[in-house]
C-alpha cells in the first residue's frame, strides 16, 4: 500500500509492449485503411453485385452502391444449381475427413508421444517424409488408383486400382490421415507432464484409458486446431474432386461453383450471390475459430 | 530376479503391441494414398501410358521432356520459366509488403484486432471464390479496377485475356520499342500474381507478427538510448531478428507459387497465348486433357524434385521446424 508511486512509473516505461512508433498515429492508421479496403474490396464487390439487378451488375462504370436491393438473385442462383446437394456433400465429405484424421493423428501421436517401441526412429522419419511429400507428387498415381482397372489390367498389381472414380470415397480416403496433423498433436502430447501419467498408472490405467480420460480432455484446443486447419482444407479442396468426380451426385461446392461459372456466363449478379454463399460458411467458421485458426497457422506454418 | 525381468521384458513386448496398434490406422493410410503413389509416380513415368498402360520406355519420357528439340520440351521449358517468372513477380511483393504492414500493425493502435481479423479473411477464402470474384474485379469492362484506371487515363486494359507482356506494353504506350527478349511477363501472369500476393497476404503477416513478438523490447531500448534513429531500429534490430521468419515466408511463398493450381485454373486456365501455363497447368494438361499419364507422371516427378529440394534446404536452415508443430 505504501510502495513509492514513481516506482511503477519506471518499471512500466521500458516494459511498454511496443516497437518503436512510426512518426504519427494517423499515418499508420492511413496505411492499414488502405491495405485494409484493398484486402476487404473484392468481398464487397461480391456481395454489392450479388444483390444487383442483371443490367446494374454489367454496366460501365460499377455503382459502388446497388441502385436497389435484390435478395431474389440469391433465390434465382440457388435453383440454378442443385446447390443443396453440393453443400450436403462437402459437409459430409469434410466432415468425414476431419473424424477420420483426428482418430488416427491422435492414436499415431499418442505412440509417438508416449509409449516406447522398436523403431520408432524409423517410424517418425517416414512421417516426416510423408509431411515433405507434396500433394503435387501423389496426383496421378492416385488418380490412376481411383479409376477403374481397365480389362485385362490386373486390379490389384502393381497399382491396385479402388474403383472409386467419382464416389465420396476417392475424396474422403486419401484425406484420413495426416502427418502434419500427427506432429502437431504429438507436439501437445509431448507437454503432457510425466506425473500425470506416472499417477494414471499407479491407478491402473491403461494407455487408452489414459488417452481417453487424461491426455484429451486437456488437449481440446489442440484438437479444435487441427479440426479447423483440416475442416478448412476439405471445404476449400478443388483440384482432387475435379479430377476424381464428374457428376452432380458426390460434387463439393467448389467444383460446383466451378460449373457454375461456365453456366451463369455473364450474369455476374447471380455468380456473385453463388460466390457469397459458397464462402459464407468459411468465412463464419473463421469469425467464430478466429483464435484457434490463428494458433495453428502461427504455430506450425502452414499455407494452405 | 529374473522374475522380475521376464515381467519387464512381457510389459515391453505388450507396450510394443499397442504401439504398433495405434500406430496402424495413420500409417494404413499414409502407405496407400502417399507413400505408395510416391513410388507409384516414378513407376508410371517409365511407361507410356496414354490412359492405359503401355510399352516400358526407360527415362525416354524424361529425355522427351527435358532434352528432344520437340514441342514437348518447348512446352516444359516455357512453362518453367513461366513458375520462374511467377515466383520472381509474386514472392518478394509478398514479403515486402506484409514485412510493411506487419510491422505497423505490431505497434499498439487502436483497432488493431479489427485490422487483423480483415487481413486474415482472403487467406482463409476459398481460391475457387475469391479467384471467380478477382475475375470479375478485374473484368476490362464491368470491373472496378479498369474504371479507376481510367480516371487517371489508363484504359482498355485486358488483364486476364491479355498475352503482351508488361513492359511492352509500357514501352508501346510511350512509344518505345521493347525487344522481344525483354517483353517482360503478360500482363494476365501479372494479374495472378496480384491474386496471389492478396490471397497470401494475410498469412505472410500472421508469420512475421509471431517474429516480431519474438525480438526482445531491451534491443530496441539499448539502441534508442545510443540515439538510433526510426529506420536503424527496423534496419539493424528489426530485420536481422526477423530473418528466420523472412527466410521461412520466402521458402513457404515459393513451394506456393511452384504448386499454385486453382488461382489459375480459374484466372486463366494456362492462357492467354500459354503465357501463364505453369508446371503445374502444364502436368494437369498433360495428363488430365491430354490422357498422357506417363509423361504427365514424369513432370510430376520432376516438379516434386523441385519441391522437396526447397523443401529440404527450409528444413536445413530452419532446423526442422516440424519439431515446433
């Protein structure tokens, strides 16, 4: 209570959490606005065109603001395109990749982290060659996998073909595991003090069980994390469904969109409202996992 | 004694078990959809294999591709320095600018998580979306870029339909003639390095305001105190401690540009004139349009060389930095 006043005052000064300030306040307001409306722009052109009339969306010079409100370009967008199913598929799609990866990224994690076992040297080298190995080097083997075994090809050797052209399959099995994924759990499970499992065993816990009800329960941000990256990567994916799919059956919403493109040809308002929501429930997720996505992206690199 | 380590041995042996057990789904699925097409790649490009497998060529599809004087090679070879050229006009932009805006955006203002949550959002949007809603942007006619060209006098420009490269057309609007050789990238290549760059941005930033949180406030303080001036700060504390993140940002931004296929796809498809056909445009082509798997395959091949020796010269210089993920 009685601690000098001017004490706080010097400690506080050099303690201040910030770089040195560039000349003014007002300037680096004026640069951020700047970048910021460039960065933000196409979001609104998007959205202010999505809600013009045909004639308002094509004309020369854009109206920065609709002349008047048309919410039904939405409604017409919608019907031109079995939108319904393409958003029914990606979630099942992305939902259905997002369980599987964190099943398994968990259990190999888990090992890696915690248990003790011939090779695992080995092992953790061939993750880390998985994690190098770009998308770009798997193409077309998997697609070649994907496709039918044409007659008189042996099905299974050398390159056993799944028959999976044009299923949900082909874009939810190739995304069941992830070596990125394994190491950034195993990085969480690595932090898990020693006590806690010492403890478990003395209470005659198991691994799974000490999985179950210690190592995941306290590792919910982590997991969150990794099913947000992994939940982003399946709903953004186009190349690999454009590839392995061809009908309206199984298409995720980007290549949709794709096709949408081709159909809706100069009627840039209703591309827009497709366009709107196409992203609307991404960029949601980003509003409400902000902190978790920004974590992840910081934590580990990746670019997406 | 014994006893006791017959029982440890029994417990190694079961801890082994499960270990394998929890290891077995993630390397099921690893070993069939990565490990094995990584071979799978190689395999296939050793065949012709028009979409279905045929005579073993050897490396003939690589000899095709790299060396024949045909216009296979010329297709591989243009398309490479088309990536080359992409990397050179998106990559230090990418690092400049978030480099900028990182840093004021680092200082303690008003707002600061607004900006930053704008920043973010083109990272995290879909490139199928963001780049229909860029084509539309930059539309010659309906686009707002072209209507605030136009009022400082610049207009008819045609973006993504637009094969001439950007110093020729410079050189022609001040009536110079520019040489074939220094033609400079089309201007639609340069249209998707814009994407890019505003795709991209968000992340680049997210990476340097981890560095900067990182460079201890007492070397600022030191400096101040022998009179360093704005730019010594940024220039001697601020730069060299920022290195790793700017190193890490221009490996990450060149495997991106090196592997950048939708934003393409969707601004371009190749075009105009093949002036934006990366490698990656140019294997999806091959094999994908043209059924040329074989050859296809040993495109990939080679592009996955590429990536994997910027891959390991980041690990090297970065020390694996896996081990903080």
């Amino acid at each position: 209570m009685n601690t000098p006043q001017v004490l706080p005052r010097v400690i506080a000064r050099p303690l201040r959490p910030r770089i040195p300030p560039i000349s003014s306040t007002l300037f680096k307001h004026l640069v951020l606005i700047l970048v910021g409306t460039i960065v933000a722009y196409p979001f609104y052109f998007m959205v202010s065109t999505s809600l013009k009339e045909f004639f308002e969306a094509t004309a020369t010079p854009p109206t920065l603001f609709p002349t008047s409100l048309h919410f039904e370009n939405y409604v017409e967008a919608w019907t031109r395109q079995p939108w319904g199913r393409f958003f029914a598929n990606t979630f099942f799609i992305a939902g259905a990749s997002v369980a599987g990866e964190i099943v398994t990224a968990v259990l190999a994690a888990y090992a890696f982290a915690q248990m003790n076992f011939r090779g695992k040297n080995v092992l953790f080298a061939l993750f880390l060659a998985t994690y190098m190995m770009p998308a770009e080097a798997t193409l077309i083997p998997n697609f070649v996998m994907m496709s039918k075994a044409p007659p008189g090809v042996n099905p299974f050797f050398p390159i056993p073909r799944l028959n999976l052209y044009d299923t949900y399959g082909a874009q939810i099995l190739p995304f069941l595991a992830s070596a990125f994924s394994v190491f950034l759990l195993r990085q969480q499970f690595l932090a898990i003090p020693r006590e806690l499992r010492d403890a478990a065993v003395i209470d005659g816990a198991g691994h799974l069980r000490f999985l179950w009800s210690v190592v995941l329960p306290i590792s919910i941000p982590a997991l969150v994390t990794v099913a947000i990256l992994s939940f982003y990567a399946s709903w953004n994916s186009f190349q690999w469904p454009f590839i392995v799919t061809s009908s309206e059956a199984v298409r995720p919403v980007q290549v949709g969109l794709n096709a949408f493109r081709a159909e809706a040809g100069s009627q840039y308002h209703l591309l827009m409202a497709a366009a709107s929501f196409v992203v609307a429930p991404i960029i949601l997720l980003y509003l409400v996992g902000q902190r978790f996505l920004v974590q992840g992206v910081a934590r580990t690199g990746i670019r997406g | 004694m014994n006893e006791r380590a017959a029982a440890r041995r029994r417990r190694g042996l079961i801890e082994n078990a499960q270990a394998y057990l929890f290891l077995v789904p993630a390397i099921a699925f690893l070993g069939l959809f990565k490990i094995l097409p990584a071979l799978y790649a190689v395999y296939i490009s050793l065949f012709r294999w028009d979409i279905v497998q045929g005579a073993f060529r050897g490396l003939d599809n690589y000899f095709d591709i790299l060396w024949q004087n045909s216009t296979r090679s010329q297709a591989w070879w243009q398309s490479l320095s088309t990536t080359v050229t992409y990397a050179l006009i998106t990559v230090p932009f990418e690092i400049a600018i978030a480099l900028v805006v990182a840093y004021v955006l680092f200082q303690k203002l008003r707002g600061r998580d607004i900006y930053r949550t704008i920043y973010y959002v083109p990272y995290v949007t879909s490139t199928v979306a963001a780049a229909t809603v860029f084509s539309y942007v930059f539309h010659p006619q309906y686009g707002i870029v072209n209507t605030l060209l136009g009022s400082i006098g610049i207009t008819g420009l045609r973006w993504f339909q637009e094969p001439d490269g950007v110093f020729q057309m410079i050189g022609s609007a001040l009536g110079v003639a520019v040489p074939e050789w220094a033609a400079g990238p089309s201007l639609a290549l340069v249209g998707v390095a814009i994407f890019s760059i505003w795709h991209f941005l968000g992340f680049q930033i997210l990476i340097f305001l981890g560095g900067l949180g990182n460079i201890p406030l007492e070397y600022y303080e030191a400096a101040k105190l022998d009179g360093a001036n704005q730019w010594q700060l940024f220039r001697r504390i601020t730069l060299p401690l920022l290195s790793p993140q700017i190193f890490f940002v221009f490996t990450i931004a060149t495997i991106g540009v090196l592997r950048a296929f939708n934003e393409i796809f969707i601004l371009t498809n190749g075009g105009p004139l093949d002036t934006t056909r990366t490698v990656t445009l140019l294997i999806f082509k091959t094999f994908f349009q043209q059924g040329q798997i074989g050859l296809g395959s040993a495109m990939g091949v080679l592009l996955t060389l590429v990536i994997l020796a910027f891959t390991l010269f980041q690990f090297r210089i970065l020390g694996r930095r896996v081990e903080y993920g």
